[in-house]
C-alpha cells in the first residue's frame, strides 16, 4: 500500500479550538481590568478636579473677606468685581453641578459654607465634598 507521507505535527499552520478558546479568554480578562481601572480613574480626575477648584475659590474668598472685612453674598462676586479674584473660572464642580456656597457663617473657624454636591447631584449625602473637611 502506498500511503501518502503525512505532515510531522510541528508543520501545520493552524490553532486549535483550545489555543483560540485560551487566547479569547486571557483577552477578556485583560479588558475587564483595563476597563474596571479606566472607568475608577473618570471619577478620580472629577473629584481632584472638584477639589482643586475648591481651593482656589476658597482662596479668592479668603482674599476678598482680608480686604472688606466680610465675604461675598454670591460666587459670581469675584469673577465680575474689579480686579477679578477668580478669572475665567468656571463656578462648578468636575461633575458640571453649580458649587453650594453660603455666605452666613456656619462657626467661628468656618464663615462661609462652599463645597460639591459630588458624583449623585444630591446635596447632603455621603458623597457630597466640603472645603471644610478635605484637607486645605
């Protein structure tokens, strides 16, 4: 009988069901981490955001309440008044809500209430940020 020599196992040129199966599976597993980090590091960036904007406004209130003995009854205050305290700022917070301020003193050590409503848009919650309590 003449059989026709057959390929050695080394020279075929394709995968397996398995090999292809394995590859499929490592890959979604990479994705799903790439994407869980990516998605944490959105919400990250707003609050930093958030926060850095709480700062420098709260820095201009503090300038503002040195030189007239008071603070501002409103935000827009410091950008409109001359010189500007705040230029081209934007009054909201990483999340595009308008920031909480009110101008009555809450107690000695904090004269004005200013911070974020945070990621729920729910002032009052958990979530929300205080310039207060995040560590100026």
């Amino acid at each position: 009988m003449n059989r026709l020599p057959s390929r050695p196992r080394a020279a075929r040129h394709a995968f397996s069901l398995l090999e292809l199966m394995l590859v499929v599976a490592i890959m979604g597993v990479l994705m799903a981490v790439v994407g869980y980090n990516v998605l944490g590091a959105g919400e990250k960036a707003k609050k930093k955001a958030t926060e850095a904007t709480l700062r420098t406004i709260a820095n201009a209130l503090d300038e503002y309440q040195l030189d007239f003995s008071a603070v501002p009854p409103d935000l827009q205050t410091l950008v409109t008044m001359r010189p500007p305290k705040l230029k081209d700022q934007k009054l909201a917070d990483g999340w595009g809500n308008p920031l909480i301020y009110d101008p009555r003193q809450v107690t000695e050590n904090q004269p004005y209430q200013l911070g974020s409503a945070g990621p729920d848009k729910n002032p009052g919650s958990a979530d929300d940020i205080n310039v207060w309590t995040m560590g100026r």
